[in-house]
C-alpha cells in the first residue's frame, strides 16, 4: 500500500535567530532575535516528508493535538503528499519546541514540551498497515509503539530503520527490534561506552549478533559526515562544506534520503554518500521540513 510507514514523533518549532547563544551575568545574558519563524518540524514527521520529496509514498502513525499547532503539521504533511489517514488527533495542545538558532554557524539549542496526552499507544498500530509497507521507520519518542510497530515489520520480513536521539528505559528492546539503527553520535558512545566510532558500531552489532546479513549499523557526526558498519565492513563519508543557514531536522532528512536510496538498491557506500549530502543541503536553508532538498537538487549536486 505505501512504500514507508513511519511510526513517531512531530513538532512545531519556534524557531529564534540569535547572533550569539546566551549565557547568565555575561554580554549576552540580554540578546536581540534577529528572526523569528513558525516551522513544522519533528523527527518522523521530516523523515517522512524527505521520503516523499525522493518520490516514495509514506504514511504517517502518530499523534497531533487538536489546536493551531496539529493543524499546521497536519496540513504541511498533506501538503507534501504524506498519508495522515492513520493519524490520532488529540484533545490537547500539539508538541512544539523552541530552538534558538546561532545566526552565525547554523548551529542550534532545542526545548521542548510534549504532553502525555500526545503519547502513541502500541494498540494504535494497525498490524495490517505495518505489514503493507516496503519499508518501517520509528523513532525513540513513543517506544512501545515503536518496538511493536517494528517487531511486526521484522516477522514480516521488512526493514525496519530508526531514529535513537536518546537512551530510554527500553532502549535495548527498540534495538532489538529495528534492523537499521541509526544513532545520533552521543548516543552511541553513552550506549556503548566507546568514544571511537568504529568500536561502538561494532560493539553495537555485536550485541545484535543474531541478526541478517541485511541488518547495518549507522552514526551521524554532524559537519563531520557519518558512518556505517554493514556486514563485517566499515563505510564512511566526510563532511561537506555547505554554507549553513539551519541545522535543524538535518538528521531526519539523513534518515528520509537513507530510506530512498536504500529501497532503490543502492549499495552501503552509495546509501551513505546520497544521506550525507541530503543532509548537508538541508542545512543551508531555514526549516527542519523547509529545509528538505529536492531530489533534482541533490542528483544535480552528485
């Protein structure tokens, strides 16, 4: 039915240009905004969105609140040919973050609000729609309904990517579940314990030892680029000099572009270099979602 199905998290960003970040009893304890901008944003939600500008068709599984906020994620996801037909609406105010933005180097400080309300029960997560999909993508927001959503997927035999920006209380049942982690890079060495890159990958794959041939292991390093373990072997690709205006949703679209060129077959090295560079274009426009750069734009860029 859909080529991804993804299962998380969405958010309205507030989003503040400041020239400098502040810090208390100093010069910029006191800061003028020199912008201010309403962006709809999220992890699974700027995945998704990415998904469908690399032309796949995607589904969305979470939650919005009934306010201002819900209508506008709900109105952006349509908007970009996202499915929302499996989305919960709830009567409450939708998540949303307030990021300040260094005017300078792109750079960000996220906060962030989310009520309980807006939590994605596993009862929520159609089998049916899970298994009708190429692909599922989750993130770490909702973990019972991620982990189900993915250990439906696996019995089935699809690939299951994720999103761990954090360790939770059921962290190891998420990694058991999915067949692609992909890690924020402080993630990896809290889980792991290793500040080497390529020893926490393969310590993380180890641990998964049980799994297929097919299963890869993946870290983001922000402007350093990222890196993978597929099978017994290392892949790695190098920043790329862009000039960046918003760094905010850069490893969600990662995520969305690693998707795309992973259904369509590329290889380790190939899935890696298009994510990367999917990645870094973002960064040079405002938005995590308006910031997603076409496929004509990264293919122009290759």
């Amino acid at each position: 039915m859909f080529d991804v199905v993804g299962v998380g998290a969405n958010s309205v960003d507030y989003v503040y240009r400041l020239p400098d970040f502040p810090a208390p009893d100093g010069p910029t304890a006191k800061l003028r905004i020199r912008q201010h901008a309403v962006s709809p944003g999220g992890q699974t939600a700027t995945t998704l969105c990415t998904c469908a500008a690399m032309g796949l068709e995607p589904t969305y599984i979470g939650a919005v609140g009934n306010d201002d906020n819900g209508e506008l994620i709900r109105d952006e996801l349509t908007n970009r040919s996202v499915d929302v037909s499996h989305l919960a609406i709830r009567d409450t105010n939708n998540a949303f973050a307030v990021i300040l933005l260094h005017d300078t180097h792109g750079e960000r400080v996220v906060l962030w609000d989310r009520t309980s309300e807006l939590d994605l029960e596993p009862e929520e997560i159609d089998p049916e729609v899970i298994r009708a999909a190429r692909l599922v993508h989750v993130d770490d927001v909702d973990e019972g309904a991620a982990i189900l959503a993915a250990s439906i997927a696996r019995e089935a035999g699809l690939p299951v990517t994720s999103d761990i920006e954090r360790i939770g209380s059921r962290t190891g049942e998420l990694l058991a579940a999915v067949s692609i982690p992909i890690f924020a890079e402080h993630v990896l060495e809290e889980l792991t314990g290793e500040k080497d890159f390529e020893s926490g990958l393969r310590t993380v794959a180890a641990d998964r030892k049980a799994r297929t041939k097919e299963d890869m292991v993946a870290v983001t390093l922000g402007s350093r680029g990222a890196m993978m373990l597929a099978g017994d072997r290392i892949y790695r690709v190098s920043g790329i000099p862009v000039d960046v205006v918003d760094s905010t949703g850069a490893g969600d679209v990662f995520r969305g572009a690693f998707i795309a060129a992973l259904l369509r077959g590329d290889g380790p090295q190939e899935i890696l270099r298009f994510a990367n560079l999917a990645a870094a274009l973002s960064c040079t426009r405002p938005g995590a979602i308006g910031g997603i750069p076409t496929l004509a734009a990264i293919q122009a860029f290759l």
